[in-house]
C-alpha cells in the first residue's frame, strides 16, 4: 500500500507524523516556534495568554499544526497533477504550512481555546 503514494504524499504523511511528535515532545517549542513565523500578522498577541493557559497552549499550536502536512500534500498533489510548475507546488506547500500555523494561532488567542 504504501508505494502507491507518491513521494510528495509519503513527505506529508512522515511530516505529520514526526511534527505531531514533536509538538508534543518539544514541551512547547514548536508552538512557540511557530507562533515568531506568524509574528508579523497577529503582533505580541501570545501575551495575551496567562497561568494555566500558556503552556498547553503552546503544545496545542505545534501538534495541531501537524495537520497542515496532510493539507498541503493534498494540495500538491492535485497540483502536480494539473501539470503547474514545480516552483509553483513547492511553494503553495510553504504557504500551506504557514496559512495554517496562523489559523492555529488565531483560533487559539481569540477563541480562548485552551483556558
């Protein structure tokens, strides 16, 4: 079963797995690491969090944040599919990542997810 992914699908599926991991494992610093490249959207909003909230929180961004693999080798699939330039798939995967990372952060500070 597994040869009948391609390579950029088998790349999601082990980035999903290891960020996942890692959100968890790092205690945080994935989270926190992802919250410095959103940093010029949402601002110096993570001091909005405090106590009890702050740290799950930060394990929460990175493990959720795993998810966008799944999404944007989705994404490069069907692109690549379509025939687009590999510059152009390379790309909407970073963007992916980070488009995701943001909603993670956002849904995170504004809706109090974690309290």
């Amino acid at each position: 079963m597994w040869s009948t992914f391609s390579k950029a699908t088998k790349v999601s599926i082990i980035g999903f797995i290891t960020t996942g991991m890692l959100g968890l494992f790092s205690m945080g610093a994935l989270g926190y690491g992802l919250y410095y490249t959103v940093l010029p959207v949402l601002g110096d909003r993570i001091d909005e969090l405090h106590g009890d909230a702050t740290w799950p929180s930060l394990i929460l961004a990175g493990m959720v944040w795993s998810i966008a693999f799944l999404m944007a080798g989705g994404i490069f699939a069907v692109l690549s599919k379509r025939k687009f330039p590999s510059f152009v798939l390379y790309l909407s995967y970073v963007v992916v990542l980070w488009l995701w990372a943001l909603v993670v952060w956002y849904a995170i500070i504004d809706f109090r997810i974690v309290s």
